[in-house]
C-alpha cells in the first residue's frame, strides 16, 4: 500500500485535484479506499447499485463513523450515493419531495455536512466515508437518466431511499 500512496502524493502535487478525473487516479484511490475499507475502525456497510435501485442498504445503521462500499454491477449506466442526514423541518416531508426541491431549498431540508458520498463507474466499486449521528438520511443517485446531459434524475426512477441511524 506504501507504493500506491506514495504514487498518489505524487501525482496529486503535480495534477492537484484533477488528479480524480484521470482512470490512474481513480485506481489509486480505490485501492487505498479499500484497504480502509477492510481495516480501519468503523461500520463497514457494503451495497450494490444496479439500474435504478440500490440492494443492500440497510434500514438502520448505529451513529458513529460508517465505511459505504458500493459495487455498481450495471453494464453501462454510471451511478453515484449521495447521503445527508434530514434536519427537523424535513423529518414529515415525503422523500419525492425532499430531493426535487430546489437546491436553496434542499439547503433548508438537508444537512450535507452528515452523510457519505460514493462514484462507481460500470462495474467497478467505489467507497465513502461517513459520521452519522442520530437521525433519518436520504440517499439518492443523481446522474440522469441514460447519462444524457439533460435526463431526470436516477432518484425520479426509484434510486431513493431512507435509513435512520440511532
């Protein structure tokens, strides 16, 4: 792991955060995340992405640091999670709804600063890490639909969902 990291620094001083744009990055990446992944404190939770839904996320998940392993098993399609933790005016409100308001709206819904984010291209696997505290989190994929440049988004086909963490 030492070569992959060292790797890694290496082009990120020269390429700085472009260096998430390139196919060499990504693998770097991976690989470290990974190896958190399989052995760093924290709960591990792994799930898969397929065409427009995710299996194996589960309902609830204890509060404190989580390991988000997503396997993207779709042939073509890209897919990503989003997760942010509902603050209280959200808490009543139907998901649907949550994720197609406005971004200044969701601003008011959503606490981004609480949740995970992870990028898989077809048939590979990407990782995310999160400090979850007590409460709902919404997921969702926000790629359209097809990789158009202007499809809905995955969640509008059912790529949603909740989990609460005590």
């Amino acid at each position: 792991l030492a070569a992959q990291l060292t790797e890694f620094r290496d082009i990120y001083k020269k390429k700085g955060d472009k260096i998430f744009e390139t196919e060499k990055g990504f693998a770097l990446l991976t690989t470290l995340d990974a190896f958190v992944f399989d052995n760093c404190p924290g709960t591990p939770v792994a799930f898969t992405a397929l065409d427009y839904e995710y299996q194996g996320i589960p309902s609830t998940l204890g509060a404190g640091l989580a390991k988000f392993k997503m396997t993207n098993t779709a042939p073509a399609e890209e897919h990503e999670i989003g997760m942010a933790k509902l603050k209280p005016a959200a808490l009543d409100m139907d998901p649907e709804d949550i994720l197609s308001a406005s971004e200044k709206k969701q601003a008011e819904l959503l606490d981004f600063d609480s949740g995970g984010f992870a990028f898989p291209p077809p048939g590979s696997v990407g990782y995310g890490i999160g400090q979850l505290e007590p409460g709902t989190y919404i997921y969702a994929c926000f790629l359209p639909v097809g990789g158009k440049k202007n499809g809905a988004p995955h969640y509008t086909e059912g790529m949603f969902g909740t989990f609460t963490v005590t």
